[in-house]
C-alpha cells in the first residue's frame, strides 16, 4: 500500500468562514487558556524544534507541539474534556454569563448544587480519561463508553480514575451511540468530543478547549521569531483536534492562514472520504476501522468539524499504519541535536506522512502544490505519548508495522 494518498479540497474557500466563526467568536481562546491556567499542574506544554529533520527533509522547520506530558495524562484531550465540562455546569447552574474558577467549579458547594450529576462520554481511549479525571476532580460519576478492540491499558487508565467502563460490542461510532441512549434513559450529561443533529454545545466547546494548544504554540513560535507556521499537518479521527487548529489559524490569519493538511488512517478515512465524494457533506467510511492509530479510528466525521475542514482545509491524506509506527520510531530516535519525542500510534502519522511527502520522488506533484520547501515551518502535534505502553514498545522496539521494502531509505 503506497505511504500517503491524497485529496486536494475542492471546496476550500480563502477568508472568513461563517463554520470558524461560530466555533471561534473574537476573544474565546482567550477565555478557554484563562481557564485552563487554573487547573493545578497546568504548564504549557513543550514546543520541540526539529531542525536537523526539517534541514535533511528539505524544509525550514519542524516544530513538535508535545502533548503527551500534558497534565500528566498522556495526550491533549483534558483541555476540550475539561473546558467543556466547566461550560456545561455554568450553564446548569445559569452561570453562563459570570465568572466561575476552577476551584469553584470543584468545590463541595457546586458539586451539591449539581446534586446527583453523572457524565457520560464515548472513546478511543483519550476523551474518555480526560472526561473521567475532569468528573473525578469534581467528586462526580461518570461512565466511559469504549469499543471492542480497545486494549487493556487503556481501560485500566480511565478506570483508575474512577469512571465506570463499558465496553460496546462495535467501534467507536458504536460507542458514541450506545453512550447517547444510556444517557437519555439515565438522565446522564453526555461529554461528547463528536456532535450530532441538535447536539452542538458540547463538542463546540470541545473543540475551543483545544485552542489553548495552539495559543501557546503562537506564543513559543514567536519566541522563536517565527510569526505563524507556513503549514500545519493534523491527524484526525472525528476531526475536532484538526478543525481546532485549522479553525484557530484562520481565524487569527484570515486568508493568509497556514497551509493545511488533515491526515487519517486508511482504514478510517472518514474526512478523506467525504472530500473525496465532493459534495460538501460529511459522509461516513465503512469497514470495522481496524487500525493501530486507535484514537483516529472512527467512521462518521463531526459534522461540526467538517465544516470548518471542509471550509480551510488544503488536502486530506489517507496513510496506512505502518506510516506512523515510522513517526513514533523517528521520533523516539531523532537525528542528532534533534530531541526527542514520545509518540503514540495517533501522535505520530502526521511526521510519519510529512516525512514521506518529502521523500518520495511519486509525492513530487503534492510536494509542490502544498508549497513545501526550504521557506516551510511545519507545525505538527504530538497529540498523545505512549498512551498504549505495551504496544508502543512493540512498535519501537521491536519494528511492528515496518516500512515495506520498497519504501525503505528514501534519502
Ligand atoms: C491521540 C489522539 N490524536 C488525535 C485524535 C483525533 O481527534 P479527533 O477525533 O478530534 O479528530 C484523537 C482522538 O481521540 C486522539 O486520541
């Protein structure tokens, strides 16, 4: 299977988009990072620069926004978890218009105003221990919905954390339905990063919970007197974290925002797929998403997220598995002077696919329409560290998914 297959977006358009703007009114990553600065351990998360990569690929720059250290859970979730989390319980307690802290939003006064308060969240793994720790700081209950072929240490990480784990007979999609009618039966509030026909607030604020990513990497890149990435690659499952980030720069750069890249697993290339039939509208990938980027595996997009995709992304990429078992190996061993990274299965494709991009002579065409040269600064997430231990170490220890033959030593 050829590393990277792509789609150029027909229907991107240059400047405002009214889907950025309902996600990104003036002024709301603001508000998100004022409360994310409050949970205690917050520290912005490191912004690793690989210069000697970037220099043996033939580009300017490639900067690592690393969230695998993030609040000592291994991935960026917490911040669209927890942030919608705190919207919800203003809004319950008719809140929305005043100022609560996060030491107010967990303590013993809200939670009996809340009374016998339960969330509910569907996962690949992450949404649902950033939904479980947000639930536990607040003394609360929750139940995390996650799919069959979701491994052992992923279950143990949220159950630690005091949720009650369910586990759907189907895929994710499976899960974010099952957790949907549990709740209506049980009177739960569903924390749910995806969203649906007259389901929108929540994964709204999921996904300006991400924002706080990108405000800080703004801020680091121009310590580095770098004004905005040239470009930003984003791996995507339902495509919130993608449309967060491309949303987040279109909002701040207008049409002259960075050029952007959503990139999937081919076994779950719902977003891909959808650019692919061309119509505008989210369509869903078929096939029981077997695929080691286990947080990229879903089948239906956020119709929410796809808008804003479908307004300011560039190009959507479909990569098999074996490209990202090479970003997490690469990362885990960078050149020299370069440092390094650890990166899970979802973390990892989008160097995985930026790194074939710039070495096989077959990607030359794509190369050039993203305009990716010597000038680039790519901006890239590390979205989760070694979420999966067990199957990181087979992955970079022992080579699962290798490069196949015929792919092997580009440069
Ligand atoms: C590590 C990691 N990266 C990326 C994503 C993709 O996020 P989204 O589903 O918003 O596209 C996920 C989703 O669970 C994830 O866990």
């Amino acid at each position: 299977m050829f590393p990277v297959k792509w789609c150029e977006n027909k229907q991107v358009s240059a400047g405002h988009s009214d889907a950025v703007s309902r996600v990104f009114p003036a002024g709301v990553s603001r508000l998100v990072r004022d409360f994310h600065q409050q949970i205690p351990g917050y520290q912005i998360s490191p912004l690793k620069n690989l210069s000697h990569l970037a220099a043996m690929l033939g580009l300017g720059g490639i900067w690592v926004k690393d969230e695998s250290v993030r609040l000592g859970l291994n991935a960026f979730k917490i911040l669209g978890g927890s942030y919608a989390i705190y919207q919800v319980v203003k809004s319950m307690l008719g809140l929305e218009q005043q100022e609560l802290s996060f030491e107010q939003l967990t303590s013993s006064e809200v939670r009996t105003r809340l009374g016998d308060l339960t969330f509910a969240a569907a996962t690949d793994g992450n949404h649902g221990r950033g939904v479980a720790w947000a639930a536990n700081a607040m003394n609360l209950r929750s139940v995390i919905y996650v799919h069959k072929f979701t491994s052992k240490a992923r279950i143990d990480a949220i159950a630690s954390l005091g949720a009650d784990v369910r586990v759907v007979d189907g895929t994710y999609d499976d899960a974010v339905r099952q957790a949907d009618i549990d709740s209506r039966q049980n009177g739960w509030q569903v924390i749910s990063d995806t969203s649906w026909e007259g389901y929108e607030d929540v994964p709204r604020w999921v996904m300006q919970g991400y924002a706080t990513m990108c405000s800080e990497a703004q801020e680091q890149l121009a310590g580095q007197g770098i004004v905005r990435p040239t470009h930003v690659f984003t791996q995507a499952g339902v495509g919130a974290m993608a449309a967060s980030v491309i949303g987040f720069y279109r909002q701040l750069f207008g049409a002259d925002d960075p050029v952007a890249a959503v990139v999937e697993p081919d076994k779950a290339a719902c977003l891909y797929h959808s650019a692919q039939i061309g119509d505008g509208q989210p369509h869903s990938f078929p096939g029981d998403l077997d695929t080691i980027m286990a947080g990229l595996a879903c089948g239906d997009p956020s119709p929410l997220a796809w808008g804003i995709l479908r307004d300011c992304a560039d190009v959507f990429l479909s990569c098999p598995d074996y490209v990202a078992a090479r970003g997490m190996r690469v990362y885990g061993a960078p050149l020299k002077g370069d440092p390094s990274v650890v990166s899970g299965e979802s973390g990892a494709v989008a160097l995985g696919s930026l790194m074939f991009i710039m070495e096989r002579p077959e990607l030359k065409e794509l190369r050039e329409r993203l305009r990716l040269n010597r000038e680039s600064q790519v901006l890239l997430i590390n979205s989760e560290g070694n979420t999966d231990p067990d199957h990181y170490r087979q992955v970079v220890w022992d080579g699962a998914d290798p490069v196949p033959g015929e792919y092997m030593g580009c440069k």
